[in-house]
C-alpha cells in the first residue's frame, strides 16, 4: 500500500498530466483536492489525446476508482460536458466519485469573474472567467451551494431564490447589468443534479475504507505551488491550495497517511496570465520554447509565457510541499541549444523567497551551462543522455536537494527515464 501527492512546483502547465497518467497504472483510487475547470490535464495514449479538466487521469482505466473531492468547486454543466464526451470515447463512469461536500459553480459566479476582470482594466489577474474565484469566495463567505444541497430539489430551491437575490441586486446596482432568470438557472441545474446524483458520495469515508484496505492512494494536483493562494504571487493566484497542504483540506484524508509527495517541474518555467515572472524571456529564445513545446494553455489555448528555469522558487516548492522527490519534464525541449541558463539567486537579498521571486522589482541572477545538440526524444536510460544534459540535471537535484526520479524526454506515456 501507498499513499501518493503530485503536485505542480512552478505556475502550473508543469506536464502533471503524463506524471498523473503514469502513477495512477499503479493506484486503486485517483482524487483531484483542489481547483475546478480553470485546470487541465493532456494525456497522450498512443494516437489518442485527452484533455481532462475536472475528472482525474485515472479515468482512462476502466479498473481505477476516480474521485473528485471536496475541495474542488464544481460546474456541473462543465463536468456533464465532458464526462458525455470521454463517454461517447467508450471510457467508463462506473467507478467515479463526487464529494458530496463539494461546492457548485453557479451561473451568477462565471457572470462576475468576467465583470471583475473588465473592470480592473490593466490591473485584470488574468482568470480564467471560469468563476471559480467567485465559488471559492461565497464558500468561505458561507453562502456557497454544495452539491448535497443541488442535488436536494427543495433544498436547492430555497438557496438559490434567497442567494440569485443578493446577487441580482449586485449586479443591477453595482455593474447596472441585467438579472440572472431563476426559472432558467433552477431548469438548467436540476437537470444536471439528475445526471450527477448516481455518483455523488461521502468521498472522506471512502478514502478511509480505502486505506484500511490497504489500496494505493494517489492526489492528483491541479494548477500549482506558485499559484496556491497562500503560497504563491499574490494576488495573481488561484483562489485555493494547490500545494500539498491542501490534499488534507480538499478531501478529508488524514496527513499521517502521507508516504510520498512528488513535485513537478519543467526545466524551463511557464506560467499563464498576468503576474511576476522574474526569468521570462521576451526575446526569440522566449519564442522559441513556446514553440518547441508547445506552450499554450489546455483550458484556455492562452500562449504561456516562458523563461528560464528558477531555481529560487523551485528550491520554495520543495520547501512549502515537502517535496521527497522531483519530476523533471520537457528537457527534450531544450535540446539544439548552445547554452542554457539558470536562475540561481536575486540581485536583491530577502530572508522571504516568496517576496524575492514573486515580485516584479528583483532581478534574477544568472548562471549559463553548456547545451547539447542530440535529440534526446524518447530516451529511457539515463546514460544515453548527452553529458551536458546529465550534468544539467545533477546540478539541478545538488541544489535542491531531493531526488529526480523521473526525466521527461517528450510527450509520450512511455517518453521518460525512470531513475529510481
């Protein structure tokens, strides 16, 4: 038995995706904690790709358990949506699992993402316009909707005629636009309670009989460290904890279960959206990795903006998560290069990281390693590598201080040395 936490150790877009899809071939149940549809996931099989945004990796094997839990805000219409379209790819619903717990993304949330966004102007953080900022805030001002209560009809009746008050009576006289229709919303959402009710459960008991079981256990992160909204570049965050510290809050699983947290890194970095980024690069070689690794967003097909590799922050990631080990991805992508940067500190000294990296105002300190020109797409054993991408990768896990156990060497399930 084991019980596993993958989490993103930059701005997200880390390549969690093929690291979920992998160990979730080892796991009986897969859980996403945190996040909504303002995440994704690629997973590449084969000739086929699944972009996955609320529903967890494990999906594409009809043997895993697949939960969803409490800490994710959900947009039933968006999970119907694309629980019908892996569907219709013939993937199996039998064993997945909705917390009942979870809080529902409502119609007026999506409706002021966007207005907050437009009225910011050029100070906009740069969402998704998927309301999860707005879900998150009515559940921590306690007067969100879970998805026990959508799928209560009398129950959901009530909350929504009392909560679409409040919220008409915003958006009339703060933002003088027109009301949300009730009728329209309690048609829309009730349809969708039907759809959703077979696989809503108490998720937290479902874990524990899990694990006095013995079954292996894995958390599926979403977004990541530099995103969390304690740990990340405030306030251009997402609106929950990404980090592993949110795995416990986000589905009542107890932290002295924990064996492993693996953290995931790009040997570049990327991020989408507005906010600090102290190594984005502006010029052709910014360009060029967002080309050759085709850098752009799986929610939104937003272009991320890339720099190089930081390893302040991912130095921060290994600290907040307790990281035990790290996956390496994309250093396929920095391939044909005559050299390769590094951040390794901040002009500026700060006994804060978060502040040192994750402002504007701190320029970044350089140190350039010699690049390699073989194509290493596809490698699987470490020694095939070029000598300057081994040492690139050892000089990594020396400064960080935990193992890299896992090297990305393209997009493929099995395009990846495993070192451990």
């Amino acid at each position: 038995m084991s019980v596993k936490i993958v989490v993103g150790a930059q701005w997200g877009d880390e390549g969690k995706g093929k690291v979920t899809d992998k160990l979730a071939e080892t796991a009986d149940y897969v859980i996403r904690f945190s996040g909504g549809n303002n995440a994704g996931h690629t997973v590449i099989v084969e000739d086929d790709k699944y972009e996955l945004h609320l529903i967890p990796s494990s999906i594409l094997y009809p043997n895993k358990k697949s939960v969803i839990g409490n800490g994710v805000v959900i947009d039933p219409v968006a999970l119907i949506s694309e629980m019908e379209g892996l569907k219709k790819r013939g993937l199996s619903f039998d064993k997945f699992y909705i917390s009942e717990q979870a809080h529902v993304v409502m119609p007026y949330h999506k409706e002021f993402d966007g207005l907050e966004e437009k009225r910011k102007g050029d100070n906009k953080i740069g969402t998704t316009k998927k309301g999860i900022g707005p879900a998150y805030t009515d559940k921590v001002a306690r007067r969100g909707i879970r998805i026990c209560d959508l799928i209560n009809v009398d129950r959901f009746k009530r909350k929504l005629d009392n909560i679409l008050e409040y919220k008409n009576l915003i958006l009339e006289k703060v933002y003088n636009e027109n009301k949300l229709s009730y009728d329209d919303i309690l048609e829309q959402y009730l349809e969708a309670a039907e759809k959703l009710k077979p696989y809503v459960t108490d998720t937290s008991k479902l874990l524990d009989e899990a694990y006095k079981k013995d079954k292996n256990i894995f958390f599926e992160g979403a977004q990541g460290t530099l995103l969390d909204i304690d740990y990340g570049s405030y306030p251009y965050v997402t609106s929950s904890n990404p980090t592993a510290g949110g795995v416990c809050t986000g589905s009542g699983f107890g932290p002295t279960k924990i064996d492993d947290i693996i953290g995931v890194a790009k040997a570049y970095i990327t991020r989408v959206g507005a906010g600090p980024f102290p190594t984005e690069l502006f010029n052709e070689m910014g360009t060029f990795l967002q080309e050759k690794g085709h850098e752009y967003g799986v929610t939104t097909g937003r272009a991320r903006r890339c720099g190089w590799l930081d390893l302040p922050l991912l130095k921060y990631a290994v600290r907040v998560n307790g990281l035990t080990e790290l996956v390496l991805t994309k250093v396929d992508i920095l391939s044909g290069l005559k050299e390769i940067k590094v951040c390794t500190s901040y002009k500026k000294e700060t006994c804060n990281i978060s502040q040192a990296g994750l402002q504007n105002d701190n320029e970044p300190v350089y140190e350039a390693f010699p690049g390699w020109d073989k194509d290493i797409k596809g490698i699987q054993n470490f020694d095939e590598l070029p000598k300057e991408a081994q040492n690139f990768i050892n000089m990594i896990e020396d400064e960080i201080g935990i193992p890299i156990t896992v090297i990305g060497t393209g997009p493929e399930r099995e395009d990846a040395i495993i070192r451990k």
